[in-house]
C-alpha cells in the first residue's frame, strides 16, 4: 500500500474564480505534485509565457495532436481548442505524483471517464455573478466580447457544479486557500479500488 500509485486533481471555474492565485498560494504545501500544463491555440495573454501557463500552437498542429492520439482529453472553449498532453500525465502519475489540471467542465467529465476513481474534481466560483463580472472588468486583460463570452460559460458551468467532489467559493482567498490544501492533500490519499481490493486480498491471505 506504500508504494500509492498516482491521483489527480481537477480544479474548473470561470476565469476569474482565482484559480491560479489559490493554486500559487498552496504549492508549497502540498507535497510533490505536477501541474498539467495544456495546449492551446488561443492567442497568448500579455504577462503570459509559452510552456508556463501553455504551449501555445496553431490550429493545424493542435488537428495533429488530436490525430495522433496525443491528448487525454480536449475542448473547444470559447472559440478555442484546449488539451491536456497525454505523456506527462502518465509519466507523473507513474511516479506516484498528484497531477493537477485546469480545465473546464467538458474535461472534468472526460478525465472521470478515462481515469475514474482516482480523481478528485473540485469546482471554484467567486460568490456572485456579479462579483465575476467585477473582476472580470477590473482584470482588463480580455476584450468586451470575450468578457461576455466568459460570462455566458460561466452561467452554464455553474449549473454543472453538483458533478463535482467540491465547491469552494472563493470569496476570502485565506480561507478558499486552506480548503483548496486539505482538499488537495486529501485527493492524494485517495486509493483506487483495485489497490483496495489488493490490499483486502493480502491482508486475509497473509498468515504468520
Ligand atoms: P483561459 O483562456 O482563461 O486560460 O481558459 C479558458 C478555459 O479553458 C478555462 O475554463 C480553463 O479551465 C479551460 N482549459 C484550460 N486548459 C484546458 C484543457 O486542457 N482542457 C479543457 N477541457 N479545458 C481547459
């Protein structure tokens, strides 16, 4: 049971629900843990870096990546493709590691699907819609349109909350931080069942 075999984090909500602030706030608190960081064909963000915060690329070669099965799971957001890199996933998670994404809930339900129980999903929200929308604008770094896009997903996504293991409003970013760490150190714990089972099977087997 000691050598634990990997586990996954899923962390969705609208831009502006905090998510890279908590995520900053707790990493030195939570162990080894590798963040996924996807692709995507969106055009970079000012105070963004390629390979930090994602590997940007074009569309035909993102059309390749899906092509060549090379995404454990992608989307379309907002006009734009998004996918998470299948080979550091499992190299991370082979070396026992928390692997954490950040992606929507299109891919909260495809990485459920593909990599079942040991997943732990939590969702992050500002407390009000109209907080999103305040901090959203004070943020400047989106144009009108994509703001209101945002928005728009953000009133769809909420209505999916109940798929999630957890809800933290991010309201006071101390107390969203503390939640966000028991969850995370929680989420490593988590056993997948055929470990159970291997554990109960020798635990009755073994006589002395
Ligand atoms: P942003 O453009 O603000 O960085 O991200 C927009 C949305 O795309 C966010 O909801 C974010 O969680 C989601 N996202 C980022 N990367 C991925 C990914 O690899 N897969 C999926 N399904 N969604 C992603």
């Amino acid at each position: 049971m000691n050598a634990k075999s990997g586990a996954v984090l899923v962390l969705s909500g609208p831009s502006g629900a905090g998510k890279s602030s908590l995520i900053n706030k707790v990493s030195g608190e939570i162990g080894d843990y590798y963040f996924s960081i996807s692709t995507t064909t969106r055009p970079i963000r000012k105070g963004e870096e390629e390979g930090v915060h994602y590997y940007f690329v074009s569309i035909e070669e993102f059309k390749k990546g899906i092509d060549n099965d090379c995404f454990l799971e992608y989307a379309l957001v907002h006009g734009n493709y998004y996918g998470t890199s299948l080979k550091p996933v499992k190299e991370a998670l082979n070396n026992g590691k928390l692997v954490i994404f950040d992606i929507d809930v299109q891919g909260n339900t495809a990485v459920n699907n593909r990599l079942g129980d040991i997943v732990t999903s939590v969702f992050i929200t500002p407390p009000t819609l109209s907080e999103l929308k305040k901090r959203l604008k004070n943020r400047s770094t989106d144009s009108q349109e994509v703001i209101e896009s945002r928005i728009k997903m953000a009133k769809r996504e909420i209505q999916r909350v109940s798929e999630y293991d957890f809800l933290i409003v991010n309201d006071d970013l101390e107390v969203a931080a503390s939640a966000l760490k028991l969850i995370a150190v929680a989420a490593k714990l988590k056993i997948p069942i055929e470990e159970i089972n291997n554990f109960v099977q020798n635990w009755e087997d073994i006589e002395f």
